[in-house]
C-alpha cells in the first residue's frame, strides 16, 4: 500500500508524484531558488516537525496502558489496594498487591497500608507506564506504514483464528476416564487424640466457611473484622475464589453439605463473560485449579465445563512474539500487558511457569492440544536460553524472548515454577523426563549458590542478585523444604537421603522463624545478616497473610518420615492461628507478628481455606504406622489443587 494511503501527510498532490513534487526545477515545477521559494520550504520542514511531534504525543496517549487507571490513581487518590503495586517483589508470583489481596501470593515490598509507600507506587508506576508508552510509540512511528499494516492485519488474522478455534473446538467436551480416589474414603484415624485434632480443624474449616458465606457470599474473598466482601484487582471483575478455591478442601474435609451449595454457586453464578483485567497466574492457580481439582474428585461435569471455558479465555496470553505469555489478560479483548514493575515490563518465572500442570490437563479435559501447545512452548523457549550459572532469572522479556535483570528467588517471583517442574515429572507418572532433568538440574545450581548455613546452623535459601547474594529468605520460600522431600525419592543415584536431610533443615529453619515471633507465626520474610538469624528487621516483612507454605513442608516431611515432631509444629501453627487470628467473623492476617497486641489486616485469604487448613488437615490425618487409612485421593500426593490427577503417584508410605 503506498505511503499517502496511511500517512496522508506525505500524499503528493494528483498528477505530480515525486517528479513532480520534488524534482519540478528541472521541469518547471519550481518557479526559481530565491527567498520566497526557501522559505516556503523552510515552512514545509517546521510543519514536518511539527506533525511528527504532534503525531508522537498522540501515540503516547494511545498507547498509554490503562490511562484510564492511572489518571484515577493521580487525580483520585484511588486506594492502593486496587493498583498494581511499583517496583516490588511479588511472587506467587508465586504467589500481587496490598497485604490483603496481591501480597497474598507476591510477597512484595511494602508493609500493608501504608500510604506513603502507596504513593510512591503510584508514582513509579506511573513513571514507569509512561516512559514505556514514549518506548512504544516511537518504535511504531519508525516503522514504514507498510510494516504497521501488516502487523494490524497479522493480529487480526491471529485473533480470528482462535475465535473460530474457540467456537469450534470447543463446543462439544470428549468423554474421559476418571479413575476412582486412592485410599480408604471414609476411614478415620485409630488414634483419638488425632481424631479430635481433625475435627478440630474441621470446626475452623466451617468458622471460616460459615463467616465467608454469612458477609461476603459470591466476593471473592472475607473481611472477617469489618464483616464484608473483599475482592482484588487480580481477579477483575470474575467473582468467587474463595468458593472455587475451597472446593477440593470442603470435599476432603466431607462438608458434603457445603461442597454442594458450592458446586450450586459455580452452575449458577459463575461468570467469564465479562470486561475484566485479570492476572492470568492467580486466575489459573485459584480457578481454572480449583474447577479442575473439584471435576476430578466429584465427578460433576459443570467443574469441567467451567475450567475449560476459562482456560479458552486465557489463550490470548500467549500472543506474545516469543510464546511467553502476558502476566495481566483483558479476557473480553483478549489484550495483554506485564506488570509496569517488573523488569520493564517482563514476564516472571513464577507467573508464566506456573501454568504447566492445569494446561496439561485442560487438554485432556477439552480433547484440544492447544492447551499443552502453550506451555510445552513455554519449556522450549527455557531450555534454548542460556542459564547464569545455571540458573534461571525471574524475568523474562516476552517480546525478545530474553531474560531481563538477573535475579534469582526460590520464594517470590519463582518459587512455584521449580515446584511445577517436580510436580510435572510426578503427574506423568515419571514420564515426563524434560521436567525431571529440568528440575534437578535447577536445585543443583541452587544449592551451589544461593543455600548457605548460618553462624547457629540454619540452612537457609537467599536470593542472587547478579552474582550478589541478599541474605533473606521468605515466607514463600519455605515450601522448598517439602519439595526437596518430595524428589527425593528419584534424585540422582546416591543423593536421596541427602535431599531428605535438605528438606529436614529447611522445615527447622522456618520452624525457627515461627518460633522466634511473639505470635509463633511466621513474618513475610526474615534476615540472616547483621547478627541476626530468622528474624524480620523491616517492618514492611513483619506481616503475615494466613500463609500456607510453612504448614506444606510440615505436611510432606511428616508424610514422608513419620517423625513425630513435624506434626507437633503442626499443631503448633494451629494453636496460634486460633489464638492471635481467629476473630468473631473469620480468621484474619496480623501486620506485625512481633507484636504483643494484634492489629488485624482484616482479609480471609482465598488459600487460608484452599491450602493452610487442607493441609493441616493432611498432616493430621494418619497414624504414625503409615497405613493411611481414611485418606483421600488429595491426601496422598495431591495436595495441591494442580495435581489432582489420576497419574499423580501417591506418596509412599
């Protein structure tokens, strides 16, 4: 298509072209070479300038990515726990905002409510937003018209295909095998200490169930102090995690009463059809696992449905130059962008390599490869970059399919991509030899460069920072202690019992950090530097959210070795849950675990009910003989809602 058909500006009038236009002097386009005819010229090179600068300003106010959020944030004084938070530390990724809704899986930076952080967020994110529209908006001005063209229509074309994928393959779900629970349905402990622990946790189960429904039916998550709904941004406008991520536990915990009114809500209430911005790592984790997690224990086909029609509306993620999916999905546009702190806008490990095992099985479910497609994807741009030290960054830029800054966290930002590849080896029933070579290969580099001993010895696992080791470790961190566990058993010949032992040091270090606390609950992240041995020294890492990690190592090296004393620390988390969290309306997170008077953050976590509980639950379940008796399907080896699959193998006795 010429020039003057998208840049009216540099048309030539008709008949002239550039003979005519510009080399007129030698054919008497051009009267003569005086001043009148250098200042017309003159003229035309200022309204050159001119346009292209008014051109450039346009582009960045279109580009600008959610202007409409940022002007609300400056002008309006928007409350932080509804932006995206600046240059912070999330994590799960793994697990992003303010204490009560992102921190939940990030981990961040920032100690919940606090304003002046806030507004320091708003700022950098503004910043940050607009230095990348300026980016963007010259790089599309340096194209030629051509090249704008075709990538409007390349786009087009990419968007229609999977539209018409979408309503095609979709519409119809193949017939699948559900193979029947593992273990011993309706058994119940021999031992009545443990039997009245259970139903102790139970009963906390349906105080916080109960309280949920009572205030905050359909929100996605309590405020147990104010008596309300919670809902974050991460989710958009898509309602009711908490409802979907408790399915599994309700089930396990046989409320067969509410797993029902549940399973009602989701056929009834549960919406995808909407104009929502959400995180496309915590809508899979919470929703689209929670569905499939509930379709694989109960059978109930309106679980399956929900989890795949979701699954439809995150492809376009992936609509990235490299493979590497956006972190934040619009899923009526199917419009995608990544956190304005992360990196310059990069993907993070923990958030795009934490989709593995639902897509795996939305394939199954749905009888379309497009699902698995994605993330093996995902795994082939891995494995053709090459690793610092061996090790893998938490940023990576979806464009150039490149790492970004080398930052490297076993807890925020990457945890749940290490303990996906494990958990990947194990659900193809150790099939999967990529992700078991990717695993070990990944905790060899580990524990040569970021776990170290301290002065006391605790072992604990810091964060590498470009060569540079930060000596922290947080609360998201402490899963690794289970996962260690949990490989073991296929490690590299003769470094079985050593992992074990690994796992074994880490659960006492985060023991320690628990135990050194005035509530016995542990803080957000806690130091080994300056003298002090897991402690938290910032405000801003003395918080605690109703964390489910500490209690996961507990619960893997109690299955694992029977040592009586994981399943006292157990005990132990529950006692301070019940003293310093358990309020009128629910249980709540604390801002400060140091402190002798609790001052309440006032969210009921989704993952409290989904996780923390399910797994104290699980902890609690069997007799020290090993015979697992009244465990159900989760209970031996798919404790976390991704692996609820009939390839898992159970954890031996």
């Amino acid at each position: 298509m010429p020039v003057g058909g998208l840049l009216p500006l540099f048309s030539s009038p008709a008949g002239s072209g550039l003979g005519g236009g510009l080399g007129g002097g030698l054919g008497g386009g051009r009267k003569g070479s005086g001043p009148a005819a250098f200042r017309l010229t003159e003229k035309f090179v200022l309204l050159l300038v001119f346009s292209a600068f008014i051109t450039l300003c346009f582009g960045a106010i279109f580009f600008l990515p959610d202007s409409s959020k940022l002007l609300s944030g400056v002008l309006f004084h928007s409350s932080p726990a509804l932006q995206p938070p600046a240059d912070r530390k999330p994590g799960p990724g793994a697990r992003a905002e303010d204490a009560a809704d992102g921190r939940a899986r990030r981990g961040e930076e920032g100690a919940p409510g606090d304003p002046a952080a806030a507004l320091e967020d708003n700022l950098a994110r503004i910043r940050e937003n607009h230095e990348r529209a300026l980016r963007e908006a010259k790089e599309t001005l340096q194209k030629l018209p051509e090249e704008i063209q075709r990538d409007i229509l390349m786009e087009k074309e990419k968007v229609a295909q999977d539209q018409l994928s979408n309503r095609v393959g979709f519409k119809m779900l193949p017939p699948v095998d559900l193979a029947p629970l593992v273990g011993a349905i309706d058994g119940e402990p021999a031992d009545a200490a443990i039997r009245e622990k259970r139903e102790k946790i139970k009963e906390m189960m349906k105080h916080a169930w109960n309280n949920y429904k009572r205030y905050a039916w359909g929100k996605n998550e309590l405020k147990p102090v104010s008596k309300g709904g919670h809902s974050s941004s991460l989710f958009g406008n898509i309602q009711g995690a908490t409802i979907v991520d408790a399915l599994d536990t309700l089930f396990i915990m046989k409320m067969k009463d509410e797993f029902e009114e549940a399973k009602a809500w989701v056929d009834e209430n549960l919406n995808f059809n909407m104009n929502a911005e959400v995180s496309v790592f915590e809508v899979n984790i919470r929703f689209v696992g929670g569905l499939i997690s509930a379709y694989y224990l109960s059978g109930e086909e309106i679980f399956r449905k929900k989890a795949v029609e979701l699954g439809v509306k995150l492809l376009p993620a992936f609509h990235t130059p490299s493979g590497i999916p956006w972190a934040l999905l619009n899923i009526k546009s199917g419009i995608g962008r990544n956190w304005p702190w992360a990196s310059g806008g990069s993907s993070i490990l923990a958030e795009f390599g934490t989709l593995h095992l639902e897509f795996i099985h939305l394939s199954y479910l749905s009888g379309n490869p497009i699902f698995a497609d994605k993330v093996m994807n995902i795994r082939t741009v891995l494995n053709n970059l090459e690793k610092p030290q061996g090790l893998y960054p938490n940023y990576l830029n979806p464009n150039s399919g490149q790492w970004a800054q080398y930052h490297v966290s076993v807890g925020g930002l990457g945890d749940s991509f290490y303990e996906y590849l494990l958990k990947a080896w194990l659900m193809s029933d150790k099939t999967d030899l990529q992700a078991k070579k990717m695993y070990f290969d990944a905790i060899k580099a580990i524990e040569t460069h970021l776990i170290r001993k301290s002065r006391n010895g605790l072992t604990y696992i810091a964060e590498w920072k470009g060569g540079l080791l930060e000596h922290k470790m947080g609360h998201l961190t402490c899963f690794a202690g289970g996962m260690f566990a949990l490989g073991a058993d296929d490690a590299p010949e003769g470094l079985t019992q050593h992992y074990l032992q690994l796992g074994a040091e880490i659960a006492r270090t985060c023991h320690e950090s628990y135990n050194r606390t005035f509530v016995k609950l542990g803080p957000e992240a806690f130091r080994f530097d300056g003298g002090v041995e897991a402690i938290a020294t910032r405000q801003n890492e003395k918080y605690y959210i109703l964390r489910p990690e500490v209690v996961e190592t507990y619960m893997y090296m109690w299955r694992l070795t029977h040592d009586p004393k994981y399943r006292k620390w157990a005990w132990e988390a529950v006692e301070a849950l019940e003293k310093h969290c358990r309020v009128k309306g629910g249980y709540s997170g604390l801002r400060d675990v140091y402190f002798h008077k609790e001052s309440y953050d006032d969210v009921q976590q989704s993952f409290f009910l989904a996780e923390t509980l399910k797994q104290e639950d699980c902890t609690a379940c069997c007799s020290a003989g090993g015979k697992n008796k009244g465990i159900s399907i989760l209970e031996l080896g798919y404790f976390n809602k991704t692996q609820n699959t009939k390839n898992v193998n159970k954890i031996r006795d």
